[in-house]
C-alpha cells in the first residue's frame, strides 16, 4: 500500500488543478497565428522538429552499425539477436522520419476539406510554419 501513496499524491494533485482564465489584452483571439509570440514558439517548433528528423534516424543507424561491427569482429553467436536490434532501430528511425510528414499530411486534407466547406482556415499560417520555418511570418527582436 506504501508503494502507491506517491501515486495517488501525484494523481490527486493533477486532478486538483484548476483552469485559469487568462485574458490577454491585444491578443488575437479570433487568429491566433497573427501572433508574433505565437508565431516564434512554431518557429522553434520547426527547428526542434527538424533536428529531431535528421539527428534522430542518423544517430539510430549509426548505433546500429557499431553493434553489428561489435558482433562481426567479436563472438558471432549473437549476430541473430544484434541484426534483429538493428532491425528495430532502423524501423523507429523510419517512423521518426515519417511520422512528422504523416502529421502535416493529415493537416493539409483538413485544410482542403476547409476550403471545399467555405470555411475560413485561421490556422493556415500556423501549419505552414510548422512544416518550413522559411514561411513563419514574425517581427525579429531589433527590427
């Protein structure tokens, strides 16, 4: 019983939360991504996704390839358990690479179902960001 108070602390805590009503004034509510704030959180968004994209499946196959050198040079017995580790490191940096594509994929099919609506699409700018920093559209500090 001792080993789930720390739990159920952390749960009734979070569950204890209560929502803020945090009024801005100046903001945009009704476009959001008019917002120079906004606008530089997805610019980081974008580079951090970026980084992720390339830095993660390179650092994955690279692991890999130093496991299977391992396996080559020292005790072959373990070849079968190492190539099936590279296996599934080439698999999540596939999925690591893929999945942010899938993502904007999906945005863009909601974003013509928008416009075959006549629905005004608020977040455009928002998703455009995102997917290249080059189109995030904000005031630098300084300028």
């Amino acid at each position: 019983m001792k080993k789930y108070v720390p739990w159920l602390i952390i749960l009734l805590t979070i569950l204890s939360i209560g929502s803020v009503y945090a009024y801005e004034p100046g903001f945009n509510y009704d476009n959001p991504c008019s917002d120079d704030g906004v606008m530089r959180v997805l610019y980081i968004a974008s580079v951090v996704i970026l980084i992720i994209k390339i830095a993660v499946p390179v650092l994955l196959v690279f692991t890999g390839i130093l496991d299977l050198i391992k396996v080559v040079t020292g005790n072959p017995e373990n070849l079968n358990k190492q190539l099936i580790v590279f296996a599934k490191r080439a698999i999540a940096g596939i999925l690591v690479f893929v999945t942010p594509s899938l993502v904007f994929a999906i945005f863009h099919i909601l974003d013509d179902a928008i416009k075959y609506e006549d629905i005004e699409n608020k977040y455009e700018a928002c998703i455009s960001c995102l997917e290249d920093n080059g189109n995030c559209q904000f005031e630098k500090y300084g300028e």
